[in-house]
C-alpha cells in the first residue's frame, strides 16, 4: 500500500494534471506545476491511481490535438506528435488483407488508411480512457473504423475487450482511491474562511435548522433504503428482504473464496479449526469446584451428586451468612 500523499502533494498533482490535459507534454507540465520531472515519475510509480489520471489526462491531450487542423504551412501530424504517415498509410505498402469468401491475400495499401501503429493508440488510450470515442480520437480516426476492426479481425476483438476491462478497472481503482480521506479531492474548502451567513429572520433560520437537523445532528436514513416514489409497503419490505438476502449471500460466497485461497496456500481453514484434535476432558483438571472423593473405592471422582460447574454451593451460602452476622456484631 502506497504511503498516502499530502494535501500539499495531492494539489500539485491536480495541478499537473491540468496542464498535461493542455500540453500533452510531461515535462511542460511538470515545469509549469512547479514539480520536479523525477518527483511526478516517482509519484507514478508509487500511486496506481494518479497512473491513471496521468494515462487518461495524456489521451485527452493527444485527442485535443488531433482535432485541431493544421495550418497551410505544417506538417501533419497525428495523436502523440508523431508523423501523420506512422498511423496512416502513404500507400503502395504490402498489406494483408481478408476476401468475403475468407481467403487472405497480400495487396498494396491505399494511401491514408489506418495502420497497426494507430490501433495500438487507440488500444493504448482505451487501457487509460474505457472510453472508445476519446480513444478514436486520440488515434487522430473516427471510432467507426475501430468497430469494423473488431467486427473483421478477430485478434483486435480479443485486444479491445482486454484494454476496455483494463481501464475499467484503473478508471475504478482511482475512483475508489479518491474516496479515501487521505485523496483531499474534495476538502479544499475546508482550508478557505466561510463566506458570511446570507441575512436571515429567525423564523427562517429556525426552519432552516428544523429542515437539516436529520442530516446533520442525527443519522438520516440511507438512501437505498427509502421508500421510492409510488412503491407500497408490502413492495418496500419484500425490496429490503431481497437485498438482505442478497449481502449475505455476497459474504459467503466472499468467505468461500477466502477458505479456498487459504486451503489453495496450505494455511489452515475454519473446518479445520473446528475439527481440531482435543485431549480427553475427563483429563482436564482444575476448572471445577465440585469436590472428588478423597478415599474409598471411587477416589479421585467427583461426587456424582454436586454440580461440576456454576451455581452456588450451600456451604458457601452458610459461610457468607456467618460473615454477615459477625459484621453486623462487630458493627
């Protein structure tokens, strides 16, 4: 787990995050947030959810100057600043391509079509992205090109499928890494003088206080556990027992997992814990107040008609009553 950053640290993050989304340029955006470029690498490397805000701020870059034009003197370029010909054909290349009737032939390309180097960066902006128009456009081509691509090419299906689920779940980790209170995403309020309370009657600040007094002194219903708009009674309590029933069968199957992964390493499970081998109790001494036979044919026995365990015994009641009555003489 990545040692959590400063308020201070996460501010200069988010500031070079708005700059690199300007530039697309590391170092530009290093320079320009007052970081030093081997300071922001460390942190990239050190925090997988600042990774992915880097990856996708890069490819809202790379899209921003895709669709700019160029002027009548440029060059073109495409996404990333590389030549317009690494992601478009120049033409006359040997390509392979697929006939309707299946047949795969080798043929010269056309000029100004799509080339292996666009797919990988539209593949690599949607592993940063999940998001297939941002990542088309990043790749400087329309997202219509890319589903023919994976309706035809099989090998690009299966690529697309993984870089899609795998900036899901970046794009999820840095949501759920937000959440943290050590993010300070959302506390920078907190560090600002209030503004003045508006002019108010004391009628009106008293409803004021009355309309929040749930939310902010006691604890307000969730909201998944209201009652929605229109539903009975009867609809509500069968909607709060069917997800009941849901989370408890969410944690043991949570716990089934956990026990296979633990029996999988060799540590032991709770069924073995239970079936623990345990030494004869009759063994176990000192844990009863019941007096055994001292001598006679069942020595050492306890005498079968005084409790083993709880409960007080009539000696002592008779003792603790002497007690009393010498207290209360002396008294």
């Amino acid at each position: 787990m990545p040692h959590p950053l400063t308020r201070a640290q996460a501010t200069e993050n988010a500031a070079f995050l708005r700059a690199l989304e300007r530039s697309g340029n590391v170092r530009l955006a290093a320079r320009e947030a007052g970081i030093a470029y081997g300071t922001v690498q460390h942190r990239r490397r050190g925090h997988p959810a600042f990774a992915a805000e880097w990856d996708a701020a890069l490819a809202v870059a790379r899209a921003r100057l895709a669709a700019v034009p160029a002027g009548p003197g440029d060059r073109p370029v495409a996404a990333g600043g590389a030549p317009a010909g690494a992601h478009r054909t120049r033409g006359g290349e040997a390509v392979v391509v697929r006939l309707r009737d299946g047949r795969c032939q080798v043929r010269r390309a056309q000029p100004g079509k799509l080339t292996r180097a666009c797919e990988q960066a539209f593949l690599t902006a949607l592993a940063a992205t999940a998001n297939v128009a941002l990542s088309a456009k990043a790749a400087g081509a329309a997202e219509a090109a890319f589903y023919r691509r994976r309706r035809q090419n099989p090998g690009f299906a299966r690529e697309m499928r993984a870089a899609l689920a795998q900036g899901y779940e970046r794009i999820e980790m840095a949501l759920h890494e937000g959440f943290l209170p050590a993010a300070h995403k959302d506390d920078a309020w907190r560090h600002n003088d209030p503004p003045p309370i508006p002019p108010m009657s004391v009628n009106q600040a008293l409803q004021l206080l009355y309309l929040h007094q749930k939310e902010a002194r006691l604890l307000s219903e969730p909201a998944h556990l209201k009652r929605r708009r229109g539903e009975s009674a009867e609809a509500r309590s069968y909607r709060l027992a069917a997800m009941y029933k849901e989370g408890q069968r969410r944690a043991r199957e949570a716990f089934a997992v956990a026990e296979a992964e633990r029996a999988e390493r060799g540590e032991p499970c709770m069924g073995d814990m239970l079936t623990a081998n345990l030494p004869d109790l009759a063994q176990v001494t000192g844990w009863s107040r019941a007096r055994a036979v001292e001598e006679g044919e069942g020595a050492g026995v306890y005498d079968p008609d005084v409790a083993l365990f709880g409960g007080w015994r009539l000696e002592d009641v008779a003792a603790s009553r002497s007690r009393a009555k010498k207290r209360a003489r002396s008294a």
